[in-house]
C-alpha cells in the first residue's frame, strides 16, 4: 500500500531509529516497502538499511534529486517521504490507513498529508519550533522535512514530483501540491535531530 522513501548520509543510528518504528505497519501489510537512497555514507547507514530488508539505492547527494530517484523504484501507490531523524509514534499506521480509505471512499486521490512535528527535547526552545512548523505547514503549504510526506504517487507525478536544485525539497514540492489538498494528521512525526 505504501512505499517509504528515505534520502541518508551517515544516518546509521537515526535510521534505525526510523525503520524500527516502521516494523508494526510492515507486519500488518501497510509498508509495502522502504527505499533508501544513500549519498556516499561512510558509516553502518548501508548495514542497517539492508539488515532491515530496504531496497538500497545510490544517490547523488542533492536531496530532491534523490528523493524522486527513490520515487522512481517505488512500486505503490502511496509514498511516504520520511526523515532518516524522525520516528514516527505508534499508531500513525492507523491514522495514515484512515486518510487512505476515505479519500478512497470519494473516489479520489488528490490529497497529500504531513504528520505534526515534535522535537524530543525538553524546554521552550523545541515548542517554539514546534508551533513555527504548524504554523509554516498551515499557512504555506510547506511542511518541514521532518513532518513527513504521504502523497499518492499519481499526485506526486501530476505536480512534477521533487525537482533537483530546490532549496528545500519537501517545502518545494508542498508548495505545488497546494495548501487546499494538504491535510494534516494528528500522529507525530518525533524528531531526535539537532533542534531536539
């Protein structure tokens, strides 16, 4: 049902940090399978994302780029873009399967959804970036790479998918699917980056 695309350079712990939290939806069928697309990592990112079973594929090193070269091997019909440092919390799977079968209960797929960004760390700091991407996603269709991205992937082709050279490849790519066929879930996309 879903294909997961994920774009590393040295991400061997954040990744497996990020794979684990796939394992509940892979078991009960809604991961159909997960890309990596690794730029050159010198670390165990390589290990990991094969120990777990992920197609593994070559990238350039410029994000969109490989993120639409994940897209391109993707056999389903949803994609998931997901950051190698954010964990999505238990459950998404059920949201994410709910707002799947009602746009295919319309007869539709022409919505595309982000999950809500929070930051592990503790203190005013990481609810402020909190709100600042609620507030980014809602009012610009823009959400950050660490909020998630599940597109239908006859949407993400309609918009012209993601375009090498874009500054900020999943903002970008937002941006042209528009802000009145962007939903947002309640399930959290966890970050353990730098701004955690």
């Amino acid at each position: 049902m879903i294909s997961v695309i994920l774009s590393t350079r040295n991400d061997e712990l954040a990744l497996a940090h990020a794979l684990a939290a796939l394992v509940p939806a892979a078991a009960d069928g809604m991961v159909r399978e997960v890309i990596v697309v690794d730029s050159g990592s010198t670390d165990g990112t390589i290990a990991v994302a094969d120990a777990a079973g992920c197609k593994i594929v070559e990238g350039v090193g410029e994000r969109g780029a490989d993120l639409a070269k994940g897209a391109a091997m993707a056999r389903s019909d949803w994609l998931l873009f997901l950051s190698p440092d954010v964990m999505l919390e238990a459950g998404w799977q059920r949201e994410a399967r709910d707002f799947i079968d009602r746009l295919a209960m319309a007869g539709s797929a022409s919505r595309a959804a982000s999950f809500r960004l929070a930051h592990a760390g503790f203190g005013w700091q990481s609810r402020l970036r909190e709100l600042v991407a609620v507030l980014r996603a809602k009012l610009l269709a823009a959400p950050l790479p660490e909020q998630g991205l599940l597109v239908p992937s006859s949407l993400y082709r309609a918009v012209g998918g993601h375009r090498g050279g874009a500054r900020l490849a999943e903002s970008d790519l937002g941006r042209r699917i528009g802000r009145g066929r962007l939903s947002f879930l309640r399930a959290r996309a966890i970050s353990r980056g730098a701004g955690a």
